[in-house]
C-alpha cells in the first residue's frame, strides 16, 4: 500500500528530471551541472536501491574499481608488513570498496577498507551487501561537503562523484581529501564528450531496468568535465605534481601523492 501512494509521486518526479538526449547533445561544449533524481530528498528507497544495484553492475563491465589498483598495489610494495587504510568518499552500494577489497585479498594485500556516503540508504545497502560477500569493511554516513574527512588513512579514493559538484565544491573535495590522506588522494570519474553521453545512453538502458539511472547517466555526463578543467581543478586545489590519466571508455584518474609533494 505504501508503495502504491509512492509511486505516482516518483512518475512526477522522474518527468521533472527528463532532459532530451539532442538537448544534452546540443550543449557539450559547456559543463551543464543539472540536479540528478538519485540526489533528490525523499526518493523511494525500493527505487534508489535499484538504481544502486544498477550502477554496480555498471561499475563492474567497466572496471571502475580497477583503475585504482595499480597505485594501491605500488603503495603496499613501497610498505610491505604494513596494513594499508583506505576510505572511499561517496560510495553509494559500496560496490568499488568491495571490489578493491576483493583485488586485494587475491593478492595478499592487508588492506583495511571504509566508505562513506551522506545517503543512509546507500550506507545501509553497502554494509548489508558486505556482510553478505563476507567482506571485513565498514560503512559510516558523512557529508564529504559539509565537514572534513576524517584521517588515518592511507589512500582517500572517489568514483563518480565529481561531476555532482559544483566547481568550488569539487575544489574543495580535493583540497579535504589531501589534507587527510597519509599518503595518497585518487579521483576517478567520467570525461564529458560526445563519445561518453552516446555509451553512457545505450549503456544504462541495455545494463539496468532502473528509470533513476536512464535519466542520471547522461545528466552526469553534462555534468562531467573534461580533461582541461580537471587539471584547472587540481591547481586550485593546490595538489602540486597530480597525475591525470586518461582510459576507457572515457574516464580520467586523478593520482596524487603527499610523499612526491614532499620529496
């Protein structure tokens, strides 16, 4: 019953946040930051966890998780004995936190793995969903924006949320995220371009039933940046010697390093 009332109220909501696929085409060349329906307060948690489960399996065919491994197997080499501390800011269902966890158990890594999110529905679901993989990760609710991270860690690591920010937000992330990382900060996320609103259309439609994730995918592409305005972002942010790497299909990684700042 309670559904039914919901659901009439999600239809109007979804409308709301419809943005034609050529209007979005049309504006590229500039960053168009748009409200996204999952960011929206009072959603139907039946449909967000939907749309969290949709994303994960979105994040696993391309290999969100794995962009972040090289560093984080360099940085265990660099500090072998020692058990390694990562936080991954905004991480919706966990996906990413349990997909590094699992590439580090295969390897031997002893790496201890948390994630934060402002959604307590998406807390809830990532703790749930590691319990369920047997994976030894915490989960805590936190508002990335709002408040400094927390330190003591070794690695501070985001997927896919830049583009949510406004510029002076994303700024200020990173500015957070280098002053509590020990040792590394690593930002993964998508390049706006013509090539990724096409693959991020078909892609959501063909890998998720979720209504929130057909109509957020291509708004996150328009609210991307390309690759020039993260470097202007990463100057601001005052992240001297940052690594910008470019790969497939079109995302960047942002790899900084407090010791190579230091040296």
């Amino acid at each position: 019953m309670q559904r039914g009332n919901l659901q009439p109220k999600f239809a109007d909501l979804q409308a709301t946040f419809v943005v034609p696929l050529p209007h979005l085409w049309s504006q590229l060349d500039q960053r168009q930051l748009r409200p996204e329906l999952m960011d929206q307060p009072g959603l139907d948690p039946l449909e967000h966890q939907q749309a969290l489960l949709g994303l994960a399996l979105i994040n696993r065919l391309t290999r969100s998780a794995a962009c972040f491994f090289p560093d984080i197997r360099r940085l265990a080499k660099l500090n072998p004995g020692r058990r390694l501390r990562l936080l991954d800011v905004a991480c919706g269902g966990g996906d990413t936190v349990r997909a590094i966890s699992r590439m580090a158990r295969r390897e031997g890594i002893d790496l201890e793995v948390h994630g934060c999110d402002i959604s307590a529905e998406a807390v809830s679901l990532a703790s749930a969903a590691a319990r369920a993989e047997g994976h030894a990760a915490h989960f805590f609710q936190a508002d990335a924006i709002g408040a400094p991270l927390p330190g003591g860690y070794h690695l501070i690591t985001t997927s896919l949320f830049l583009h949510h920010l406004t510029e002076p937000d994303a700024e200020s992330l990173l500015r957070s995220m280098a002053a509590a990382t020990l040792e590394q900060l690593l930002v993964h996320d998508l390049i706006r371009s013509h090539v990724d609103l096409m693959l991020t259309w078909i892609g959501t439609r063909l890998l998720s039933r979720s209504p929130i994730v057909h109509i957020d995918g291509p708004l996150s592409v328009g609210g991307a940046f390309q690759l020039d305005e993260v470097a202007q972002l990463a100057a601001a942010a005052g992240l001297v010697d940052a690594q910008i790497t470019r790969f497939w299909p079109e995302r960047f990684l942002v790899s900084w390093s407090r010791n190579a700042t230091n040296a």
